[in-house]
C-alpha cells in the first residue's frame, strides 16, 4: 500500500474535518475507491466516506492520493509476461500439490461486470472478453471463448501458451477428460463456480479417472502481487419515490413468498437482487449500480446484510429500518452455519449461488432448497412508479440521441469521424441529463465491417473512421435514477446499397412484428422470437443472438429471468417486465444491421369472447430510424402505418425536448412514410 508523504498532516485535515478516520484507515478506503469504477456522474461523491463535509484542503488532498493511487494501480501490472504470470500459476499448483485449476471469467455473484480484482482471467492470459474460461494443466492449458469472441481471443492470447478454443463447440468438459491424466487433481475456487459446473466439471474429471478438489483459496490471487483490493464505491439510498416501494414492504413480500413454500430463507448473492430489495445503489463494478455483498432474507422479514460498511455514506443506515442487521462480509459462513444448526430449510439459486454457499449450509445441517432467487421474478416486474420512471428516462435519453443523430447527419460527409468520436459525442449529449448515472454498456459503435461484429467495442487498434456508402451500427445506453436504456440504431453514411436497405427493411419487420404482438398471459418470450425472424428465414436468413433480454430499473441492462429468444425459456411474459426488441442482420466483412427498443409488457383490453388475459408491448425507447434505409416496397401497409405512428409519437415527445434546428431536423426523420 502506498504510504503518504506526511501522514500528520493527513491526519491534521481528518481531524479538521471532523472525520472518524486515522490516516491509515483512510488510505485504505481510497485505494478501495481507486479499484471501484470512476463514478460517471459525480467522481467527488466518495468523499462522503472520509468526512461527511470535508474542507477544500482535505478535498484536494484527498483527490491528488485517489489520482496518484489510480496512476500507480495501473503502472503496476507485476508478474512479467504471459508466460511468466503461467508459470507462477503452475508453481503454485505444484506447492498445493494439485495438477491443474480452473481460472474462470466470473467473480463470487455470477455477474456479467467483474471488479478489477476479480479480473483473474485477464491478469493470467490476456482475454478480456466478457465470457470465457481457462484451464491451466502443469504441461499444457487453454483457454475457451465463446463465438462473439474468437477473433479477440486469437489477438489478445498467446497461442504458445494456450490452445485457443471455442466455449460451446469445443467444451472445457471435453477439453479437461482428454488432457488430464489418471489420478491428477484438477483444483477450483468454490466461490467462482455454481454447483451445476462443479458437478460438470467433476463428471469431467471422473471420465479422465482424476479428481475434482476445492482449495480453501484462490492461487492466481497469491501470485497476483499485485492485485487490486475490494472496490469500495459509496452504497447510497435510492428514493422511495424511483423505487416505487419500500425496502420494508419489499422485505415482507419476499418473506411472504419464502413462506408460503415452506422455506426459513433464502440467501442472496445476487447484487442486484440486494440492490432492489434494500433500495439502495453502487458501483463497484463497471456499468451495473450496485454494491457486491451477500444477504439473507429471513421468513421473518428480517435481513442480514454482508457488506463492507465503510462504504455507505452518511444516512443510509437510518433509511434501512430496525429489520436489516448489518454484518461484516466474513460473518456469512457463521450465519449459514447457525442456520445449518437449527436444521432450517434455506433456499440457494442454483444458477447463481456459489458452490461454497452450498456445501456450508449442507455441512451444517440445512436443508438446502435448490430454488430460484425470488428477487429476481419480483424485481423484473416493474410497479407503476418504475414504468413511468423508464418512460420519463428514455424521454431525455431520446432528446441525447436525437442530438446525436443530427449531428452525424451534419457531420457525415466528414473524413474526420471515427467510431470512438462518435462514442464521445453521444456519451457527452447524455451526461447533459438530469438523473444521469453513467453508461448502461460499453457503446458499440461499428462502422462498416466492424458492425458485423455482434459484441463489438472500439480500440485503438480497431478504430475506423466511418465511410461513405457504409452503414454504421451504434448500440448504447445509459443508467438514469429513474430507468434504463439501451437502444441500437443503424444509420447509412451517404447512399446504401439495394442489399443494404433490403436487409434493413426485413431486420424492421421482425422489429415492427413483434413490437405489435398480442399475446395470452403464461406465453414465453421463447414463443415469440420467431416473430422477429419470419422475415430473414423466409430470405434463408438469421442472425445468431438472442431477439431481446430484461432490463432493470437502474439496475443491470441484462437482466432475467425473462428473455425472447430461440433458446427454451418458460417464464411467462407479465405486465411490468421491460424487454429489448432488437433483431438484426450481420454480413461478415461488410456491415451489421440491429435496430433495437426497449418494450415494457402492457396489460391489452379483452376483446369480447376473450377466455384469457390479453398482454402486449409498449415501446419505451423514443428516436427515428434512418428513412433512407426503408424499402417501401417490402412493407405491407399496417407496417407502414406503424412506422408513421411511432415517428409521430418520437417527434411529439422530443421536440419540446430539443432546440428549433434539432426540432426541425427531427421532423424531416420522422415524416410520414406515404
């Protein structure tokens, strides 16, 4: 840890400042702060964690350590290459007497975001991608990435050290039986693995006659030398008024639920799931508000939270009521045990619980139900306070993306754009917002063949400037206090091309087909994907992701446990769950059409002899789609009709919203299509 140059007076303006803290318990929070992500609204607001009021000197010292600190986080970078950061792996396997370990992309939660000490995977082999897995034998390794990811594994991972292979066709279950020998030991952390993985990584294991063994901890942390600490972003309240309930009715809901199927508790190692059901935000990973900790949610209705309390600012503890007991994160495993002691019956999510929690509560006694998180169904149905948020949110983020579409369309012809302009632009229209948070995602902001990258994200090495006669493909979002976005848009830069503006016509009648669904209550959004792909099937053609994931209120922009998509998915679409709409077309090596809104299900009046209630989608994302890439030749007249219909609402919603010259230009993008 980095020492201060003078502590007494470090300590002099803590004092000053009327904080609680000596100088070294300060410094330890800000280099927690300098591992956390930097707050995209307010980078100030963690000064709440030294001194509730803290003066301008402690201010500006304050400020210079966290840039100091950060600056030395990222010259660090110990352990040497590739390949010397694998043999330090290997040595210490050799030392625990295992022969290989699985180094997973995943932190204790099971999270799409991993804080920058949870970033094992990237420390070790150099993949960065948001999904994958490396398995390190003494003699040989590999690493597994999924398809959206291939050609980024083959640029970022060394393929004398690793076999570079694809997650899904070429299994690490398969990978594991045909490489580890009889009797090996292949280790795992129980804390990065869900117990289905540990019995397919085992099964594996078993056909290669060796051992699947858990290790007390993790082995890549102990030659990480330099591993960032915990994050330590502020925990702050979120407003009753965004939440649209209280943490209290929250709590006695749940414990209702846990109740009526016999259950004692439930444990939480969701973070999102805590963030709903406290009411409360972070931002200890990137893009996600949320704090990293564990729960339990009693049959009571009382909860114990296992987080680090330095990071709530002032006041939180009072907003939380006399219910919701605060723990260190280490006191979990004696809670579970108590639990486990009284032979309670305690609910675990299987998908998204660790191995660890499983095996405490089973060696303690617990009576341990295998069952879904029961935040999670809750949390994905919106209540009227939070639909109405996501509806004034996505009024402002339409006004931010409007500004941006006009001034690309000012700014095309120019040789000077490039796709990490563009990132910047928009990501600058959108922090002129009130309520804004910071970005939903990293922007995906393809030009031409880079927009047939599905996942990709613009680099130094990747940027392009954008081409006439190209398309270009921006998918963003944003977080607001009072909602989510995410909306995809594929604009042409100068003329397209027949083909262009053909596959841009189909991928927007899958949109406008399912954006016009009706729909008995109980059906999946599995049953509906096709409705997005008739049109690109009956051209023999598709595109290989899912047609649309949940969305959070302020919370995760992927969220469960609904989804469209061709996958087998049985959770019943209900009012109040928000999803994206968003098919697409990729044409490797040229160019990727998406056109993406975000929907909330709406209950639909019964027509009359209806035996069933009746749902359909209300879209909630608000900005044009570019007419010049329309063939009006494909569309039947009430797609047309639904085109003019939902541009009228865009300019009506957004113009007050905007000056007269983005006024006037959104009125030419939305004009009536006949």
């Amino acid at each position: 840890m980095n020492t201060l140059p003078d502590p007494n007076d470090f300590q002099r303006l803590l004092d000053d400042a009327g904080s609680d803290l000596d100088a070294a318990d300060a410094m330890e929070i800000i280099h927690g702060v300098a591992a956390a992500p930097i707050a995209g609204d307010d980078p100030e607001r963690w000064l709440g964690l030294i001194a509730a009021a803290p003066g301008d000197a402690l201010k500006s010292k304050l400020m210079d350590t966290l840039a100091e600190t950060r600056a030395a986080g990222e010259a660090g970078e110990s352990g040497g290459s590739a390949a010397e950061r694998l043999d330090a792996l290997r040595n210490e396997l050799r030392a625990r007497e295992v022969d290989g370990f699985i180094v997973p992309k995943s932190d204790e939660h099971q999270g799409e975001y991993v804080a920058n000490r949870a970033e094992r995977l990237a420390w070790l082999t150099g993949f960065t991608g948001s999904a994958g897995l490396a398995v390190v034998l003494t003699e040989k390794a590999a690493v597994f990435a999924d398809g959206r990811y291939t050609l980024q594994a083959e640029a970022e991972v060394d393929g004398n050290l690793y076999e570079r292979r694809h997650l899904t066709d070429q299994p690490a279950t398969e990978w594991i039986t045909e490489n580890l020998g009889k009797g090996q030991k292949l280790a795992y952390d129980p804390w990065l693995l869900t117990p289905g993985q540990v019995t397919r990584y085992g099964n594996a294991c078993r056909a290669a006659g060796a051992e699947l063994t858990a290790l007390d901890d993790n082995p890549v942390d102990t030659v990480w030398t330099d591993q960032p600490p915990p994050p330590m972003a502020p925990i702050t309240a979120l407003a009753d008024a965004f939440a649209g309930e209280t943490t209290a009715e929250k709590c006695a809901r749940m414990a209702d639920e846990l109740t009526r199927a016999g259950s004692d508790a439930v444990v939480l190692t969701a973070p999102d799931s805590i963030a709903w059901l406290l009411n409360v935000r972070g931002g200890d990973v990137p893009f996600t508000p949320f704090a990293l900790s564990f729960a339990v949610l009693h049959a009571d209705a009382t909860v114990d939270w296992f987080v680090d309390a330095r990071k709530f600012m002032p006041g939180l503890v009072d907003g939380l009521g006399n219910k919701v007991r605060i723990a260190a994160p280490g006191e979990l495993g004696a809670v579970l045990d108590s639990l486990g002691a009284k032979n309670k019956t305690v609910r675990a999510d299987p998908a998204s619980a660790p191995a660890w929690i499983s095996s405490r509560l089973s060696a303690a006694g617990a009576k341990l139900e295998r069952a879904a998180d029961p935040c999670q169904h809750a949390k994905a149905c919106k209540n009227p306070a939070q639909v109405t948020g996501m509806l004034d949110a996505h009024v402002r983020d339409g006004a931010a993306v409007c500004r941006f579409l006009k001034w690309l369309d000012d700014n095309a012809e120019s040789s000077d754009i490039t796709e990490m302009t563009a990132c910047d632009v928009l990501e600058g229209y959108r922090r002129e917002n009130d309520y804004f948070r910071g970005l939903s995602f990293p922007t995906i902001a393809g030009s031409g063949p880079n927009g047939a990258i599905v996942h990709y994200r613009v680099s130094d090495d990747t940027n392009r400037k954008l081409g006439q006669g190209e398309l270009f493909l921006v998918d963003s979002g944003a977080q607001y206090m009072d909602g989510t976005t995410d909306i995809t848009r594929t604009i042409a830069i100068g003329a397209p091309s027949p083909d262009m503006r053909k596959h841009f016509t189909l991928v927007l009648k899958g949109h406008i087909a399912l954006a016009r669904a009706r729909f008995p209550a109980d059906t999946s959004g599995s049953q509906l994907d096709i409705l997005a792909r008739h049109a690109l099937w009956a051209e023999g053609l598709d595109y290989d992701h899912g047609t649309g994931h949940g969305v959070g209120s302020f919370l995760s922009v992927h969220e469960g446990p609904h989804r469209i998509t061709k996958a087998p998915n049985r959770v019943g679409l209900e009012p109040g769950m928000v999803v994206s709409n968003e098919p697409g077309f990729y044409k490797t090596g040229a160019y990727g059409i998406r056109i993406e809104n975000l929907v909330v299900v709406t209950a639909i009046e019964k027509p009359d002899g209806a035996e069933r209630d009746i749902f359909g989608f209300e879209t909630l994302t608000l900005a044009p789609f570019d007419r010049s890439l329309i063939d009006l030749g494909l569309l039947a007249e009430p797609e047309i009709q639904w085109i003019d219909a939902y541009h009228a609402r865009v300019l009506k919603t957004i113009a007050p919203f905007v000056d007269a010259n983005i006024a006037e230009w959104l009125g030419q993008a939305t004009a009536p299509l006949s």
